[in-house]
C-alpha cells in the first residue's frame, strides 16, 4: 500500500494525538486507591478497569475525528470496519496487572497499517513522560520534547544476551518448556515488564522479549517501534507474528537465528 508524504504526516500527527488523549484518562487514575478492576477471566486473573475503558473511548474518538474511514481494533470494544485500507490497533493499557499494582511498566499501545501488519507503531509511557514511536521513517523516543534515536543492540552470543517475557508462565505447558530451554542458554531472564520490554529493546538496553498467547493489540505497536529500531519480529518459527500467538522480538537476526533453534530444539 502505497503511503504519500502527506498521508505519512497524518498518521504521525493522529498517532501523537491518540496518544496523548490515553495518556490524560491512564494518569487521572493511576496510583488511586479508589481504583478498582473487573476480572474478564472465568479461570485467571485478566482484569479491566474504567481507565482502560475511558482511555479506549477517547483514543477512538480522536480517530473517528481525523480519520473516519479508518477501521479500528481495540481491546475494549468492538471492531470497526473501514473503507481505506488502514486500521488502527489499540490497547490502552498494556500490563493493567502492573496498572494497578502502581507500577510504570504499562503503556498505551497505537498500531496503524493495512491488512498485511502496521506501518507504524507507538509505546506510550505517560507516568515517566516516555514515548517510543517507530516507522514510516522513524524510530525515536521522544521525553519533555526531545527526541533520542531507538537503536537495537548489536550481535551477542546467547549465552550473553537479556531476554525479557511478562509472565514465568509463558504460554502452555509445551511453550513454557520450550521457553525454558532457551532461559538455560541466555546471561539473564527477567519477567513482568509488559509492553515496557520491547521499548527497552528497541532501546538497545536488551536482547530478546518471548511470549506467547498474544493478541494483535498487544504485538503490533511494539513490532513497529522494534522492527524501525532495527530488531527482528516474528512468531516462534520465523513468520508473521503481527496477528499475535507466539512472539519473538529480537535486537537482530543473529540473536534471533538462535532464539529461534532454542525453542525448536526438542530433547
């Protein structure tokens, strides 16, 4: 799909302000004590609060304005179609257990692209005043107005790298197994960063972020910022990863060639 200059500045300019219509609902309530959550899970902990909700409505009230015949694909609420080929992918906040435990590792996740995975991607950080956007040329994070490039690390060897994931239960049983093959390889795992660890990535301060059991809200945001970093993204076998399930974001091929034949490997 072709994206003119003019078109490119408009999904940049919507993109900044859907973020910053998030960010004013996320920090009202954050750090409330009146806050409370609803759990979306028969058999788990997923829960939703009214800031999820309010931030979803307001970020989906910017687009409709600017551009309403986009689509949109939220957390919150339904899909909706639209005619031009483009379609927004929100989350408004990704990690709501870090949400509610006062920590700032959530984000407000904004994808944008056609059918085939986003052009651009943005991970907000209201509490700390970070904001990662990458693609359609760029790749930077923007803090009190000033703008720092997103590089990803260069080459390591395994046994050297950082590797990131949300929960220590990643996925089923088998991906968990899979996952812990390659946690025996790598220098370091940490978990419980949420959508904060593929912001690091793409900051060059890690090497690999794994998952599994994702949806496409919670992927391709982080995708676009890590992809114009410089990083690699895809499923657990190399392919798209855009629609979430199994994900590998990694600083570069090489790292994630080895991601890749770590969680292949059967005993």
């Amino acid at each position: 799909m072709e994206l003119d200059s003019d078109l490119r500045a408009d999904l940049v300019s919507t993109a900044h302000e859907v973020a910053d219509a998030a960010s004013k609902v996320t920090l009202k309530h954050f750090r409330k004590v009146a806050l409370t959550a609803e759990n979306k899970s028969e058999n788990d902990f997923d829960p939703v609060t009214e800031a999820d909700r309010a931030a979803e409505a307001a970020m989906r009230e910017v687009i409709h304005r600017r551009r309403p015949t986009d689509g949109i694909l939220g957390e919150e609420f339904a899909a909706a179609k639209g005619q031009s080929g483009l379609t927004w992918v929100l989350d408004p906040i990704d990690g709501t257990r870090g949400y509610i435990s006062g920590t700032p590792t959530w984000g407000t996740l904004i994808a944008v692209g056609p059918a085939g995975g986003p052009v651009l991607g943005v991970i907000d950080q209201p509490f700390t005043g970070e904001r990662f956007i990458g693609g359609l040329g760029r790749a930077e994070m923007i803090r009190s107005n000033l703008s720092q490039p997103l590089v990803t690390r260069p080459a390591r060897a395994l046994s050297q790298s950082i590797l990131f994931s949300t929960f220590p239960e990643v996925g089923e049983p088998h991906e968990r197994a899979a996952f812990d093959r390659l946690g025996k390889q790598v220098l370091l795992t940490r978990f419980g960063m949420d959508c904060y660890a593929y912001a690091l990535l793409a900051m060059g301060q890690i090497d690999l972020v794994v998952e599994a059991g994702l949806n496409s809200y919670d992927i391709q945001g982080p995708m676009a910022v890590v992809e114009a970093a410089g990083g690699i993204v895809t499923n657990w076998t190399g392919g798209p990863a855009h629609q979430g399930g199994q994900v590998i974001a990694a600083a570069n091929r090489d790292i994630h060639a080895e991601a890749v034949v770590a969680l292949s490997w059967k005993a």
